[in-house]
C-alpha cells in the first residue's frame, strides 16, 4: 500500500512534472462528481494550448525577424513609397490616423516598412495624437474616444460563476443521479401500491435528502469561488511609471492606452506592445511569451517590444501601441487563465484518501447489496414463491438498491479534497489581510514546513528609508545632517563639489520630476532618492547638470556588477565616465584621488589605508557605503565598448543610514523559538551586514558571517560542513544565493527564501517557497516567487509560517472528523441493512444527523 501510495499520489509541492499530474489523475480515474473533484485542479488540456500556442508565437517572431532584416536590405538607401494605407472614417472621426490593426501589424508583425512608411515612431506617435516627451492629455473625454478606438488594456477572462451554476455541478454526483432516479421509481410503485400521500413518503425522503446535499454543497463551494475572485483582484494589482501632460506618474497597468509613454527598468515586464522611443543597453527575455531564451537588444534600429516580455537590462521609455486582447501576450494569458494552477500535495494525497475510501464503501455497498438481496431470495424459497414476485417484493429490491447506493453516498468522502482548498482559502484571505499575497495555493501548505528563511537585508529587515549621514569627500569624513549641509558644501572645494554634482545628478537611475500636484518628488531605488537628496542639499540642480551634458552610454546597476555607470559628452569637449557602487570594488579600480585641496593626486598606501578604513568605520555603524568615481576618456572611445572599470579617480564615499524596521528582533526570536533559523543573504559590505545581524539577533556568538567571493569556492563537502553555521552572507551574488538554497534543500531543509531583483528569480525558483517583495520587487521575481510580501516586512514572512502551520493543524482536524464520520456512518449503515433492512431514507437521516 505504502509503495502504491507513494508512486501515485506523491506530489513536489512546486514544479511538478506533467507526467506526475498526469499519473494520479488515472489512478484515482472514476469518481462521484468529477466537475467538483477536480474543480481546483490544473486544467492540463489548456497548458498544452498555452504551449502550443508559445510555440506558434515563436515561428511568428522569427519568420517577422526574418522577413524584417530582408526588408531592411530592401530599404536601405530607397526612399519609402508611399502606403495605400487608408484610414478607418471611424478612426478618422475620433483623430487619429491609424486604426488599431494597422498598429498590431507593424509592432507584432516588426514590420520595418511599414514603419519607415509611417515615419518612424515619431510618425505614429504624431497619428496617435501624442507626444514621446509629454504623453497624452488626461482629458477623459479624449482618453474615452482613444479607449473605443483602440480597447483596454484587459485580456478576457471566463465570467463569474453564479450560484445556480454550482448547484447545476453538485448534481452531477453520480450516486445521487441513481439515488433520483431510485426516488422517482419509489415515487410511481408506492403511489401505485398504496396511493398519496402514504406511498409517496419513501421517494419524497430520499429527493429531499438529495436536495438538502446539494445545496449545501453548492452554498460551501460558492462561497469558496468568491474567495478567490477577490484574492485574484489583488494578484492583478500592477503600477508602472507614465508620463501624462508632462506628468511622470504612477498608473494600473489595465488603465495603458495606446500613445501613452511609459517608463522600464530592469525586471519590468512589458504591459502592452510598443515602440522604443529612448534608453539604454535594453536586453528584453521574451521567454515567457516565446519560449526563446536567448535575449534580445532593443534599440531605435529595433524598436518593437512585445506585451509580456521582460527587461533583462537596461531602462527605456516606450509608446505603447495596442492592448488587451490586440496583443499576442493577451491571448496567450486569456488561454494560461484557464488551465488553473497546479494541484497541491495535500489535495493529492487526500484525492488518494478519498479513492481508497470510495472503493471500500463500495465493497461494502455491493456486500450489503448482495446480504439483503440473499435474505429476501431465502425467504421466498422457503415460502416456495421464487417464481411469483408482488410489487412490494419489487419495491423492496429497489430499496435493497438504494440502500447500496446510499452507503457509497456515506463512505465516499467526496468533498475531503475540496476541503483543503477550503481552508487554503481561508488562510489566503487571511494572509492578504496581513499583507501576504500567496501567489500559488501549495505555498500555503508548505511555509507551515519550513525550518529555513534566507532573507535579504535592504527593505525587509531595514525600513529602506535611507538618508545620507556621512561622507568622506576629498579625503575628509564629516557627519551630514540637516543643519550642516550648506556648512558642508562650502568646506569642499568648488571644482569637487562640481564634480561630486555631475555624479549625483547623471550617473543614476532615479529622477527628479514635478507630480501632477505641482510638486516636486524623487523617483527611484531608496538608495538612489537618498543621493539625489544629498545632491539636492548641497544646492545641486539636477535639471541643469542633466542639460549641460550628453549620455552617451548607461550601464545600469544590477546585482552581479554591483555598480552603474555612465559616459558623459562634456559641453566643452571630451568624453568623462562616472561610477558608483560598492565602496571596495570601485575603490580597487581607483588609482587617483581628490585630495582636501581639490586637486587630482596618486591614490598611495596611505590613502588606501585611510578610505579603507573610513569604509569600515561607517560599515561598523550598519550604515551602507557607496564609492562614487570618474575618469577621462579619450575621444576615440566608442560606445559599443564596456564603459572601464579600472583607471578612476575617486570623489568619495558617502554612508547611507537605513533603519532596522521595528519588530524585527522580536520576530527572529519567534522563528527561533519555532526551529526556523533565519539567515541573512545581502549584497552589502560585510561590516554592515554584520551589525545589522547583530541588531536583529541574526548573527550569534557560534554563527558564522562569510563573503560570497569565499563561499562559491568552497568545495562541495567544505559548504556542507559550513552551511548550517552561516548566519550571514554578505556581498553575494544572485548565484551565491541560488547555490545556498539549493544546498540547504539537499539536506533536506524546508527553505524560504526572498528576493526583490530580476537576478533572484532563479533563488526564488529554486527555493520551497520563494517571497517577492511587493513595493522594491521587480515585476520578474514576482512572477518567480510563490508569495508576495506587500509591505516588504520580516514580520509578514513570518506571519506566513504562523499561517502556514495553522493550515495544517485545520486540515489534520477535518480529516480527522470526516473520516471518523464517514466511518462510523458506513458501519451503522451496513449494519442496519444487514441486520433489521432498515429502508434508505433512515440511512440518509442518519448520515446527515452525524454530520451535521
């Protein structure tokens, strides 16, 4: 049993194999009432239309690519003929000069000549009636004639269940389609034998019990469908940064209309087809729409980017052009919605229950069957009347059949699986009350096992409200502080304050800009809003230093690097490249320095040694240390080569202060209290890291604190022997972290793990349960991960694990009480039966009194 148990019903609670699900679906095969057994099962006939559909979608784009770089070939040097293109009168009459499949041809179908012929996004954008700088006008009238034109940005979705569809569904239980069909024959016999209302009694028992089942049922799983509507609502809550009446603003996704100019970063997804209008070193993964992994470059040469796809580097402005179901990325969600989330281990395991249950009741039904059917043969061959049968003898064989058929209804814990859905959904909405979106329902399940949590440090255990407290410009260290700052500025030398501002205000990827209520707001990292505000106190202007110079090129921060820079067209001439970043690593490519005079002198062993231990200095105050460097370039560099990373001259080093969050202590001392260890995993400098462990009651005096560059060249037995000591890594890469889980996992750890940037995704994958960050997380670990913590809090996470493990102490209840139930009223039945031939009716009233 135990070998049939765990072959058929032993499900990954993430990632399961096709062929898995696939195999308990065949051995549990015939059940009572598949439409509600399998309601909250993954629908494998829609993912294999999904697929196929990805497949098509990848024959589409390359035949496009293709036909695209023949049409550029074409094209080059001949002056575009005009377009025979006529424009709808409806489109015409509402303003604008294309109509909505014009536009899905030239994006989906990367239609180079159509888009030469149109002018360029410049050319559309002017026949959408907008502008790559301003946007469109808020106006809702004009925004409503652009909506009928053009149609919103929603894929469709199956409508809502009503409560007669879910009564329609608990009917089709076979045995209570026979039990019916058992009334209604009880129903014509006893009129027939003993007239109304006295022959009717048995068959009206029986409808009403039927009845009386099914809308109890149907109340339990509308009420349960209604749940899920709402944590559905939430799931599809997305923002993205537009630009409206000049305006940069946060909007819903589904509010996108074609002409809007929207903003991407790293590890955004795309939220509609567009254009690409400006940015740098853009690199889109279209894998999820596709399913080719290879990345693609995005740039004016190139400009068409897809609903769905994913920036893997790089940040962009982009008109959108269609939406909604106009889009390839529409209907292949449209389809994905359909095929439903993958089953989890409890609801297999106690499918299993039931199926074995079933067959047992079933054994007994037949049995019962057989005894009672026996006992009236013996009678009638003793009373030697086997050939001669009266109706009441036939109304008899027919309750001998009900009674049967009512003891499967007893035995068969038909709603058992759907009651782990149940309580799922309980503890779902519960969760979202607590700031968890759970994502899949078998992270619900499994977060009540976990004995593991690596958890980043920057805005999960610290407030991420950071603030510069401390410098150490021209090799002098001064506190920052509100009172100082113009002190500040006028005690560093003019020509390294300039420079210090040109760093700031163009080597970052936040931004300045005024809100829709006239105000002035900073848009960014925390990291990136605390340097422009130190810019801004020392009387910077960012709008300035962004005209007084050209970008040339952007290398934008990611986690691996651990720095960004920029190239810089000087208005006087000349190229300069800025850096920032970790404070060692752009240290070590430091070989000059600004000395308290201003000037640009060698970076000897004393400097070293004192910046170094400046750095320390701050990172033993839990405050995070940023490098920030420049260099001249020659004139001959080009732009298609990586912008350096030795041969700088070092401006200074800024300490950043981001506060523990309160509660936090508290609550790893509740998961130690629980045999969860927690673990810190952060990029930071390891003094900072440490300090913060320590402030949290992460770090003890036998826990272990090691560098990721250390820890990925441990052999395989040295990181087995040393894992269960670290308490914090610090400077890991998305790898390091991804290898940690996958160790932890090998030792049969139970692990939790969260992560914010496109980079984490694959930890997040690896990992039992992986946990996003639902305000600093990129849109590319969200989809990752399993559970989104909506306000970025360890204490959330470990609400989860409380939630978690209420979830299986409710199901171990429940199971408990259906079984015993469903046991103890299929032995009173088949003993009843056997024993006095109580009729069906009586059975019924009994399994109802026992459960209700």
């Amino acid at each position: 049993m135990e070998t049939f148990w765990n072959e058929s019903f032993d499900l990954k609670p993430k990632h399961s194999s096709e062929e898995a699900l696939e195999k308990w679906r065949k051995v549990v095969g015939f059940v009572k009432n598949p439409k509600r057994r399998f309601r909250f099962t993954a629908n494998l006939s829609k993912r294999y239309e999904a697929a196929a559909m990805r497949r098509s979608n990848h024959e589409k784009l390359r035949i496009a690519v293709l036909v695209s770089k023949a049409a550029l070939q074409f094209i080059s040097g001949v002056k575009p003929s005009e377009s025979d293109y006529v424009v709808p009168e409806e489109v015409k009459a509402a303003g604008f000069e294309l109509c909505a499949e014009e536009l899905g041809s030239i994006v989906e179908g990367q239609d180079v000549k159509k888009l030469k012929i149109h002018g360029g996004v410049d050319g559309i954008a002017e026949k959408l009636s907008t502008s790559t700088t301003d946007g469109l006008s808020s106006d809702s009238v004009l925004l409503n004639k652009r909506q009928e034109v053009y149609g919103i940005n929603k894929f469709a979705e199956a409508e809502a269940k009503g409560f007669l569809v879910f009564v329609w569904e608990a009917l089709q239980d076979m045995t209570l389609m026979i039990l019916g069909v058992c009334a209604l024959v009880s129903l014509i016999v006893g009129i027939a034998m003993e007239g109304w209302p006295k022959g009717a009694h048995d068959g009206l028992g029986i409808v009403a019990s039927i009845l009386l089942v099914v809308f109890v049922t149907a109340t339990s799983d509308y009420r349960q469908s209604l749940q899920f509507k709402d944590l559905d609502k939430e799931k599809k809550k997305i923002t993205i940064q537009v630009t409206r009446n000049a305006c940069r603003q946060k909007m819903s996704i589904y509010d996108l209309l074609p002409g809007d100019i929207v903003h991407l970063n790293i590890g955004d997804q795309v939220p509609a087809d567009g254009l690409f209008v400006s940015g740098f070193s853009v690199l889109i993964d279209g894998s999820s729409l596709t399913g080719e992994s290879e990345p693609v470059m995005v740039n004016a040469d190139n400009p068409f980017m897809l609903s769905g796809t994913k920036l893997q580097d790089g940040s962009c402005k982009m008109m959108v052009t269609s939406v909604g179901m106009r889009t390839q990325w529409g209907k292949l969600m449209a389809t994905l919605s359909e095929g439903g989330d993958d089953e989890t281990p409890l609801q297999v395991k106690l499918n299993g229950v039931a199926t074995i249950i079933g067959k047992v009741g079933l054994f007994f039904a037949v049995v019962t069957f057989a005894v009672m059917v026996q006992g009236l043969f013996m009678s009638k061959l003793q009373e030697g009347t086997i050939w001669s049968w009266s109706g009441d003898e036939a109304l008899k064989l027919l309750e001998f059949f009900a009674v049967a058929v009512t003891i499967v209804v007893v035995a068969v814990p038909e709603g058992l699986p759907l009651a782990v859905t149940l309580s799922l959904a309980f503890a779902m909405k519960k969760m979202m009350n607590d700031k968890a979106l759970v994502r899949h329902l078998a992270a619900c399940e499994t977060m009540g096992s976990a004995t593991n949590i690596c958890s980043d440090k920057t805005g999960t255990l610290t407030t991420n409200h950071m603030t510069v407290v401390k410098s150490c410009i021209c090799m002098d260290v001064r506190e920052v502080g509100n009172n100082n700052k113009a002190s500040l500025c006028s005690e560093i030398p003019e020509s390294a304050v300039k420079l210090l501002l040109q760093s700031i205000f163009t080597n970052t990827g936040g931004e300045i800009v005024i809100n829709k209520d006239g105000k002035r707001e900073i848009l960014g990292t925390p990291t990136e809003t605390a340097l422009l505000e130190f810019g801004l106190s020392l009387g910077g202007d960012s709008r300035a230093e962004r005209l007084a110079s050209k970008l040339v090129k952007v290398e934008p921060f990611n986690s691996t690097k651990k720095r960004m820079g920029v190239i810089l067209e000087l208005p006087e001439g000349g190229l300069r490249a800025h850096t920032k970043g970790a404070s060692e690593i752009v240290l070590a490519g430091c070989d000059k320095v600004i000395n308290s005079n201003g000037e640009v002198v060698p970076l000897d062993v004393e400097s070293i040694n004192h910046l170094n231990a400046t750095i320390n200095q701050f990172a033993n105050e839990a405050l995070r240390t940023l490098c920030l460097a420049y260099m001249e370039l020659e004139n001959d560099f080009s732009p298609d080569n990586a912008i350096p990373l030795s041969g700088y001259t070092c401006i200074g080093i800024v300490g950043i202060k981001d506060p523990v969050r309160p509660g936090v202590k508290e609550s790893v001392a509740i998961c130690r209290s629980a045999g969860i260890t927690v673990r810190m995993v952060t990029g930071d400098n390891i003094n900072t890291a440490k300090a913060i462990a320590r402030e949290c009651g992460i770090l003890t005096d036998d826990g272990i604190a090691i560098e990721g560059p250390d820890f990925r060249e441990k052999s395989q037995e040295e990181m087995l022997a040393l894992i269960p000591k670290i308490q914090v890594m610090a400077r890991s890469s998305p790898m390091d972290k991804h290898t940690l889980v996958r160790q932890l996992r090998s030792i049969d750890e139970v692990v939790a793990v969260t992560g914010d940037g496109t980079n984490d995704a694959p930890a997040l994958h690896e990992a039992d349960i992986g946990l996003a960050m639902g305000i600093s997380g990129t849109e590319v670990a969200k989809e990752s991960a399993d559970v989104i913590i909506l306000d970025d809090n360890f204490s959330t996470i470990v609400t989860v694990a409380k939630w978690g493990r209420s979830v299986y102490i409710n199901i171990q209840k429940f199971v408990q009480f259906q079984l015993t139930v469903n046991i103890v009223a299929l032995i009173v039945n088949f003993s009843s039966a056997c024993l006095t031939g109580m009729k069906a009716i009586n059975f019924v009233y009994i399994y109802f009194k026992l459960m209700f």
